[in-house]
C-alpha cells in the first residue's frame, strides 16, 4: 500500500512543484504592483542564485547612455 502512494506522490511532484512556483511568482507579482519591499528584496536574492546573463550587458548599455546624455547635457552648456 505505501508503495502505491509513494508513486503516486512521485508522479504528482513535478505537477505541485509547478503549482508552488507559479502561485509563489503570482503572489510575488501582486505584492510588487502594491509596492512592498520585501518583493523587491525576494527579487534581488533570486537574482544572487539565479543570475541573469542579460543583466550585465544591459547595465552596460545604461551605464553607456548615461554617460551620453551627461555629454550632451555639458554640451548644451557651453
């Protein structure tokens, strides 16, 4: 008998493991449009173990236009 419900348990798993994620990243969602801290705080610790490889070439990319628009803004000045 526990062998039966030990598969079917193992064949649930991937399915409720899904259902976690996705009710934990809905709830995360709701609390970011409310503009709790502490998503913003889940966000930056999964981002620590779940890193972006995007993430580093878009900073460049700000990094790059901010530093044009301070050109142009100093240009304007003079």
């Amino acid at each position: 008998m526990s062998s039966q419900l030990f598969d079917f348990l193992l064949y649930l798993a991937p399915w409720i493991t899904l259902s976690l994620f996705l009710i934990v990243f809905f709830k995360l969602t709701v609390w970011v449009k409310k503009g709790k801290r502490s998503a913003i705080a889940v966000g930056f610790v999964l981002q620590t173990f779940l890193p972006n490889p995007n993430v580093e070439r878009r900073i460049d990319v700000l990094v790059k236009q901010e530093q044009t628009n301070e050109d142009n803004h100093d240009a304007s000045k003079n």
